[in-house]
C-alpha cells in the first residue's frame, strides 16, 4: 500500500489493486448481493434501534438485484464499484437531476473487511468527477444520525451538513450534507 494525500491532506492507504470503475449492467446481480449484505452490516452495527427495520427492509428492495438492473434504462442514474481481486468491495449509487445540477448520492458502501484503504474516498472522487463532466454544480445526500463513520467520510471529502430533518424518513433523523464543486451554469 502507499500513501496519499486525499482531498482534505490527511494521509490515508491506497491499496493499488483496488480497480473503481463505472458499474455495469453486468454487474446488478454481485451489487445488489453486496448491498444486502454491508446494509446488514451497517444496521446491526449502527443503526439498531434507530432505524425500523420496515426501513431497512424497504431500502433493501431498492438496492436488489433486480433493482440495481432496472437503473439502467435511467440516462441520470449512476453507479461505480470498488472491486478487489475482481470481487466487489465497494459501491456508490446516485442520480442526476436533468440539467438541474444537482447530484446525489443515494447510497455508498465499503466491505467492512475493506474500510480504512480509502475505497470511500476514491469511490466519491469518482463520484465528483462524473458528476463535474454532467455539468452538476452540486452533490448532496442523506444519512443518519447515528452513522458517525460515514460522517466523517463525508466532511473529509468536503461534505458539510446542510440540514437536520427531524422524525423524517420512517420517523428517523437523517442529516443532509452537500458540496458544492462548481458555479451554477444556465442550460441553454
């Protein structure tokens, strides 16, 4: 592994072998097992008793298989992945508003046997990058309260928290974070 200096200067590990790449259709099947499996992860570590599990159970119907395929056919839907070894270890999952400019990023996960290499961070520079080439001025997403990590994650790639949405989604508290990576251009 080397060391890098990522957005915000604080070193971090790169591991050389992970590929990001734009994900495929190909790929909906091994992403959609990927996503059920870190949403577990992340709701028995973190949001238990936070978060009803009817919402979990709800997202996790939006992140299936079947539903990650069906994104395709959305000229304004996103997604890369992180693979290791050619196994995916890593996914962001986002839309583009038309010629809004506004990018969100509707779900970002990382194995948690592949946290703390950077997958993160590298997965939201892929991110910025597809959405600046988009002509987005803006990215922003949601996330819960009790999810310290990913906020963190977050602020160090430059996310702020825009606003605290009380008793929103399921009842739950959610923050909403954003960037701002260009100047708001006119469509034409």
């Amino acid at each position: 592994m080397q060391l890098r200096e990522p957005v915000t200067g604080v070193p971090e590990r790169i591991d050389p072998k992970i590929v990001i790449r734009k994900m495929q259709k190909k790929d909906s099947k091994k992403a959609g097992e990927f996503c059920q499996y870190t949403m577990m992860w992340m709701y028995k570590k973190y949001l238990r008793g936070a978060y009803p599990r009817e919402a979990l159970e709800f997202d996790a119907g939006m992140k299936s298989s079947a539903s990650l395929e069906k994104r395709f056919k959305n000229p304004d839907a996103y997604g890369f992945v992180a693979l290791s070894d050619g196994k995916i270890c890593g996914i962001v999952l986002g839309m583009v508003f038309g010629n809004s400019g506004l990018g969100k990023i509707n779900w970002i996960s990382v194995d948690p046997k592949h946290q703390h290499e950077g997958i993160g961070i590298r997965l939201m520079m892929a991110t910025e990058g597809y959405l600046r080439k988009r002509g987005c001025h803006k990215i922003y997403l949601n996330t819960l309260a009790p999810l310290v990590p990913a906020i963190r994650l977050y602020m160090k790639f430059g996310l702020l928290p825009e606003a605290y949405l009380r008793k929103h989604w399921w009842g739950s508290d959610f923050i909403v974070m954003s960037k701002h990576i260009a100047e708001y251009k006119k469509k034409r």
